[in-house]
C-alpha cells in the first residue's frame, strides 16, 4: 500500500504497523520534513505521535535505514541521509 506523508497507522490495515510507519515516515523524508544530516523525532516522539510502542518504531528506522533514508549515529539519533536526486526513467533518447 501507499502511505501519504500525513498518514496515520491504522490497526485493522492490511499492512503491519511498522510497515505503515516506514511508508509515512518515507512520504514524509521525501516530501522534505526534515533537512539533510538533522535529527528526525526521537523513538519516543515518533511513538507518542502514532500511538505506537517504540520497538515498532525502531523496527520502521531499521527499515528506513537499510533504505539508505536515515542513519542511526550512538547516543545522538537517527539522522537523514543524503540522497541522490531522483532520476526520470522515461527520458528520450
């Protein structure tokens, strides 16, 4: 499923919590939320805002990290990542 930047993680949803979590979490990365090398939300944060238990929100980072979206640095956080622009795959020849 596709989840919005200003989703909310719905229980009877196909879709795990955590997966949901990663799909809004993406949107909102992608959309801008949060500037590059700054810390997103803290665990407890991003539980509290999605009524969700902090090990569903790790496992939603870890998702997002193996991703390349963000980076976990010790005792500090999880940070974005730098990405590479998008690259139009229809471009003529």
């Amino acid at each position: 499923m596709k989840y919005g930047p200003d989703g909310q993680v719905e229980r009877d949803a196909p879709d795990a919590p955590f997966e949901q979590l990663t799909g809004i979490l993406r949107a909102r990365l992608e959309r801008g939320d949060w500037q590059t090398n700054r810390a997103i939300p803290s665990e407890n944060a991003l539980a509290d805002e999605y009524g969700l238990s902090r090990p569903t929100v790790r496992r939603a980072l870890a998702a997002l990290a193996e991703e390349g979206f963000v980076y976990a640095v010790s005792g500090r956080g999880t940070f974005v990542a730098e990405r590479e622009p998008a690259v139009p795959t229809d471009t003529p020849e």
